[in-house]
C-alpha cells in the first residue's frame, strides 16, 4: 500500500522526517506434525534431496516463506521543489507453513519414526532459526536503505514513490536471495549421504 500526503515545509530545502521506522513482523510457528503415506510423501516432494531409502523419500518439511511489505510516503512542495520522504515501512517475514510429514508406516517410538522425525526437525530447526536471523537482517538493511533515500527531491510524487519502491524491494530480494543461500546450504549438509542424519544404517530395516 503506498499512500501519499501534502505537507508544507517550513525551512528551505527538503528534510527527511523526525523517524522514518521499519516494523518487521516476524513470523515464527511452531511445526505441525502430520503423518501421511509414502507414496503422498514421495508426490509432494517431488524432486528434492531429502532423506532417502534408495530413490523413496521417508520424510518430508514443507516450508512456506513470505514476505510482504507496505510503505508509507510523504510528499510536499517547497518553492520549486518536490520533496518526498518515506515515513514508514512495515515488512511480515517468516514462515507462512512449517510442516513435517512423517510417515504413517512407522509406529509412533519405532527406530524407523524416531530416524525420520530427528532428519526432518533439523530441517525444522535451520528455518526457524534463519528466518530469526534474516528478520534482523532485513530490519537493518532496510533502516540502512530508508536512510540513503530520506530526503528525495522528485520531479513528480507518484513517480519518486515508484523510485523509493523499487530501491526498497531491491534490498529486500537481495536479503531474500542471501536468506535462501545459506539455508540451502545448511539443508544440503543435513541430507548428505553418510551424514549424521542419513537412514542408512541407522534401523534395522525400512
């Protein structure tokens, strides 16, 4: 939502405001446990590297992530001078769905649940604790980019505001992109072959 206001400006030149605050909200539930079949754990995750007996996946985290962002502007005209601040920017981050999927073919306590439920809780615990992290990030990068714009001369409101939105969103993907890197690469040594999380070995039979 952007949303633009007059003001009139008392001293000469533009001036940024009084505080221009970025609210992050961050998301963090707690996981929901479900148990479903094999075969509609294998349809879901598709492609992806998780824990394996041979090419069957036995444990799935479905991670939602969003993020979504509104800003406030201000506006006025000072001699022959537009000037525009942005006044506030409220941004929600976190995890929209964390669900693990266990399957139903192993009893609750069994060697083969007990495996895949500690597989897939270390894939729970490096989403939690990164979305904790970039929530910070994101505040401060986003603090650091409302500074550099405040204040802005421009040759018109509406076109400054699509400037300032797109120099916000930037610094948003760009935490994003950073975000997704490093938890790949955690989820990537939690899936290793041979690694402290793989099922090979780890129960007597699957």
């Amino acid at each position: 939502m952007v949303v633009s206001e007059p003001a009139v400006a008392q001293d000469g030149g533009c001036k940024p405001p009084d505080y221009a605050g970025v609210k992050v909200r961050l998301m963090d539930p707690a996981p929901k446990i479900k148990t479903s079949n094999l075969k509609g754990i294998n349809s879901k995750a598709k492609a992806h590297g998780l824990l394996k007996r041979g090419n069957m996946v036995l444990g799935l985290t479905q991670s939602e992530v969003e993020t979504a962002m509104n800003m406030r502007f201000r506006g006025y005209r000072q001699g022959n001078v537009t000037c525009l601040n942005v006044e506030r920017v409220e941004v929600r981050f976190g995890h929209s769905q964390l669900i693990v999927h266990i399957p139903r073919e192993y009893a609750r306590g069994t060697c083969q649940y007990n495996t895949v439920l500690k597989h897939e809780m270390e894939h729970v615990r490096v989403n939690r604790e990164g979305v904790r992290k970039y929530a910070r990030i994101l505040k401060k990068e986003l603090d650091r980019a409302v500074r550099k714009l405040n204040p802005k001369q421009v040759r018109t409101v509406e076109d400054g505001q699509a400037a300032m939105k797109r120099a916000l969103e930037k610094t948003v993907r760009a935490v994003s992109k950073k975000f997704k890197k490093e938890t790949r690469r955690q989820h990537a040594v939690i899936d290793k072959p041979g690694g402290p999380y793989d099922a090979n070995g780890a129960c007597r039979k699957w």
